[in-house]
C-alpha cells in the first residue's frame, strides 16, 4: 500500500466481546477495513452501539482485536503495526486521542491543562516542568506555544463569553496553594510566569483567564480546552470520539474551524467520529458508513450521507 499518502491502513479488524454469564458473546467488529488518507480528515459515522468507539480502542492499544491489522506510516514512512503495540507505545509514534467524554483536569487551570499536552513526547513526566522552581528556555518556550495555540482556539470564546478575570484571582490562588508551601517548589509556581505572558495576546486575554480552573469554563469551552491540549503535543494522526457532541452551535463552529486549520496549517491526519451531519459535510475529506460492526459505504461525505441507504438506516429518512 502507498505509506505517502496513507497514514492509517485498518484491514481486517474483527472483535468479539464475551458476554458476562449466560449473554452471548457478539462480534462489535466484523472485517472492517478503513483508510485513512495523510493530511486529510476523515470521518466515520454510524448509529449509536455501531462499535465505532471500540474501534478507537483497539486503534489505540486499548483493545486488542481477534484478526487483522493497523498499519501506521510515520514520517518516514517506517511501518508499525499497533495490533502489538501498548497504547503508551501507540501514544509514542504521535497518534493523540480526545475520548467521547470530557478529559479536561477540572481543578487545575486552564494553562496547565494545555501544558500537560507537550510532556509526553519527549518522555517527560508532563507536570515536571510545572513543578520547577525556575523557567528554563525549553519552558519558556512551551508556555508561549500554550498561550499562542490558547488564543487560537479559544481566543474570542473567552472574551465573547464574559470570562473575566475575577479581582481577587490571585489571591485565590496563593489561599489554594498555601498547604503547599512547605513544599518550597510549589511557591510562586505562577507568579514566575509573570514576565513570560507579556505578548498581544496576553493582553486581549487578561492573564488571569489561564489561570483560571479548567471547571470555570463551559462545557464547549473544556473541549476547546481537550483540543488545545492535543494540538501541545508533536501528533501526526488524531482520534477524535465525538468532539461536538452536547456543545452549543457557535462552539461547533469554533471546534470545526480549530480542526480544519490545523490540518490545513500542519499538515496533521484527522480520524474522527462524528453524528452532527452538517460537520461532517462541512469539514471532511472523507466518510466511512459503519453499520452494526461492519462498514458497509464510503466516499465522499455527500456520497456517503446522500446514499438511500445509508439514509434508510442511520438517518431514518
Ligand atoms: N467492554 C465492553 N464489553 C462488552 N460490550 C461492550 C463493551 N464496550 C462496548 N460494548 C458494546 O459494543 C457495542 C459497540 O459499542 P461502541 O463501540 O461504544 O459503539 P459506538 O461508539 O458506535 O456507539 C455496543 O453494543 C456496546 O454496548
Ligand atoms: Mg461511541
């Protein structure tokens, strides 16, 4: 198979989960075979229990399928087989995964959050360099991107939302942490970045709105904040379960805007499953038609979703 243009080859994949007691067991993936193009975003559809979900398990090492493989063709087009790798090797190789359900750390700030996606590249502890008493050039570095790629994704949302700083943010913060303070390390863990978020954007955003707690922000807005984290780390491939379901239709906007710029702008793949049609006729390049563990159509988005088929079953029309 061409490894240039495909990023993920998915040939063959069956999965059998056993029933507990006397339920009988039932094959949740039947022989599905998926490509998955580099560059491009590629959507894959299906009503819900079609076992979508559980084929981004075993994609990511979580599951292991009965039969068949999942080639990956990283940069250099080497070819790894994730049917035998762990999911921290799979994490390795640059594939990121945002799951079906929130994955924000609600009681720590929003910059942190978005931090924690550069660590695990590089094979550092992600919150080591949070807890470093001074700011090297790699952590200066890493806070700048975190604020750029911040105001990238969720810029406007926070100034259109009202999401002001409250007055006494800071002092809010240093009662959060006192119990800490015998620690040493922990002191001023923000009041270092103080000379480092000094950029036009940290002006549009008022400082405080990264510190923030990841719960202040609206549920659109945490998954602004997944995406955000993702885009932190060094991926070639995105999983990406659902990222407008349950968000409010200015945030779908923003969530579909983000995704296509970064492919556009770094040239990331993008497999992702989706159940808001228009998003999917908006931004993908491609569409896979799962019904009951088997996929049964492919091609284009319009192809796809305009097959009488298709639908009959999934659309109900
Ligand atoms: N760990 C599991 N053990 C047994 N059955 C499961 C498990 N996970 C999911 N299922 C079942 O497998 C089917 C497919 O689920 P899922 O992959 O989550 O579907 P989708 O994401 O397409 O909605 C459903 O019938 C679901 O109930
Ligand atoms: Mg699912």
């Amino acid at each position: 198979m061409n490894g240039t243009q495909t990023i993920l080859e998915i040939d063959g994949i069956s999965k059998r989960f056993h029933g507990r007691g006397n339920q009988e067991s039932f094959l949740v993936l039947e022989d599905v075979d998926i490509e998955v193009k580099r560059g491009k975003i590629t959507a894959l559809i299906g009503a819900n229990g079609a076992g979508k979900t559980t084929l981004f398990n075993v994609i990511s090492g979580f599951s292991r399928p009965d039969s068949g493989s999942i080639m990956f063709y990283d940069e250099r087009v080497n070819t790894h087989n994730l049917v035998s790798m762990s999911p921290h090797q799979i994490a390795g190789l640059g594939i990121g995964r945002l799951f079906q359900n929130l994955s924000v750390f609600k009681n720590m700030s929003l910059i942190e959050n978005v931090l924690i996606g550069s660590g695990e590249k590089d094979g550092e502890f992600p919150f080591a360099s949070l807890l470093k008493k001074s700011v090297g050039v790699a952590e200066q570095h890493k806070v700048r991107m975190a604020e750029d790629i911040i105001g990238k994704v969720l810029g406007e949302t926070c100034t259109e939302t009202g999401l002001d700083p409250g007055e006494h943010q800071k002092e809010r913060w240093s009662q959060k942490f006192r119990f800490l303070q015998p620690l040493d390390r922990f002191v001023s863990r923000y009041e270092r970045y103080g000379d480092i978020f000094d950029t036009p954007l940290s002006k549009i955003i008022k400082n405080d709105v990264f510190f923030r707690d990841a719960s202040d922000f609206s549920f659109g807005q945490q998954r602004l904040i997944s995406l955000a984290c993702l885009f932190m780390g060094d991926h070639a491939l995105l999983l990406l379960d659902e990222p407008t379901a349950g968000v409010n239709p200015q945030i779908v906007e923003k969530i579909l805007t983000v995704i296509r710029q970064m492919v556009d702008e770094s040239g990331i793949s993008v497999f992702m499953i989706e159940h808001n049609m228009d998003a999917v006729l908006k931004i993908a390049d491609h569409c896979y038609f799962m019904d009951d563990g088997t996929v049964t159509h492919f091609g284009s988005p319009a192809d796809v979703l305009g097959n009488p088929k298709v639908r009959r079953e999934y659309l109900g029309i």
